[in-house]
C-alpha cells in the first residue's frame, strides 16, 4: 500500500518535502494535490513510472504527459516557445492550465508524445505542487488522476483507499474541485483550446 503523507496547504513542510523528493528520484510513483484536483506524477526518465500512469489513466502510448514547472524559467529549456506562447504562457500562470508544445532534444522521448514529439507544460497555483517541484529541482512528468468514465480525483483519502495499492506516496492536502485543467495546444501560432476545463479562456 501507498504511504499517506499529509502536507500542510501553504507551508508544506520541508522535512516531508524532501522524503518525497528522494523517494521520487529513486523511481516512485505519486499521487498529490494541485489547483485542478489530484494528478499522478513521477521523475523525468522513470519509464516504469510513465508506464503505471498510463496503466491507471488505461491511456495509450500516445498520451501527452504534462512537465510540472515550479517557474517559466523551467519551460524554456524544455520546449518549443513562439511569441504568441510566450505571452499567452506569462499572463495565464500560475493556475489552471496546461499547454502543448513542442519539445527539445533536451527531455527524455520516452516523456513526448511519440508521433507529434509534444509535451504539455504547466505552472500550478498550489504550493504542495510548486514544492514538490522545486525540490526535485527539474520538471515532474504528470498526468490528472483522471479514471474512465470518472471526473478528475479530488481526495487524497479516496485516492489511497482505491488507488493506494498502484501507487507508491499518496500525498494529503486540499485539491482544486472545479475540474481538470484547461488545455490550450500552442505549436501553431493559433491557440486551440483541446479541453476546456477549470481555466477561463474567455480573453482567448
């Protein structure tokens, strides 16, 4: 079963932060909290980790992982950032949001989306998830607890009586209820909304 670790909602505490953070970079698969309800996560490279969260999501090989950035400094390395991107990127983050972008040869491929070579990013406005994130000092590779048929998982509870036996750290703290993120595709100079979830794209 997973361990259930809870983590204050604005000062997560480091101690625990960090126990995560080494329990990652030795191949862990982890539930936690963010803006948009509970996502899966695990370290850049972890392919068993890449292969659980498809096996719990029952995605294919095509789907786009998400890199969890603690700052935009983190996304420029990583991705393909037009101008169009680059604004709409700094005025919608932090929050609720991911974006599709095309990759550098500086991420794992085993992380792109294979036929497309795409990844979303996002900056969450959840202080569980940017510390998490800036403990790991790079990038998580996640994906929203999202089940068939289900909505997005909102309770880390729920999550670790049903899930806990798939997942290695179940991390406790207040989710986002209002749905998944919005997801905007940004390889053409056109934003296109792919999902409209709890991110207004009325500006758009």
């Amino acid at each position: 079963m997973a361990r259930y670790v809870e983590l204050h909602s604005e000062n997560p505490q480091s101690r625990l932060v960090t126990k995560i953070g080494d329990a990652l970079r030795k191949g862990a698969l982890i539930a936690y909290p963010t803006d948009s309800g509970y996502a899966l996560a695990c370290a850049p490279g972890n392919k068993e980790g890449l292969d659980r969260m498809r096996a719990i999501r029952q995605v294919g090989d095509k789907h786009d992982f998400t890199l969890v950035c603690d700052s935009f400094s983190q996304i420029g390395p990583l991705t393909i950032v037009g101008n169009t991107a680059f604004r709409l990127i700094k005025r919608l983050t932090p929050g609720p949001y991911t974006f599709i972008l095309k990759g550098t040869k500086d991420i794992p491929r085993m992380t792109l989306n294979p036929k497309k070579h795409t990844v979303g990013v996002r900056i969450p406005d959840h202080a569980i998830a940017r510390a998490l994130v800036t403990e790991m000092g790079e990038p998580l590779v996640s994906s929203s607890l999202i089940r068939p048929g289900m909505e997005v998982e909102t309770q880390g509870w729920e999550v670790n009586d049903e899930l806990g036996h798939l997942i290695d750290i179940v991390v406790e703290g207040p989710a986002g209820t209002d749905g998944p993120t919005t997801v905007i595709d940004l390889t053409t100079d056109v934003p296109e909304i792919i999902r409209q979830g709890s991110g207004d794209t009325s500006a758009l």
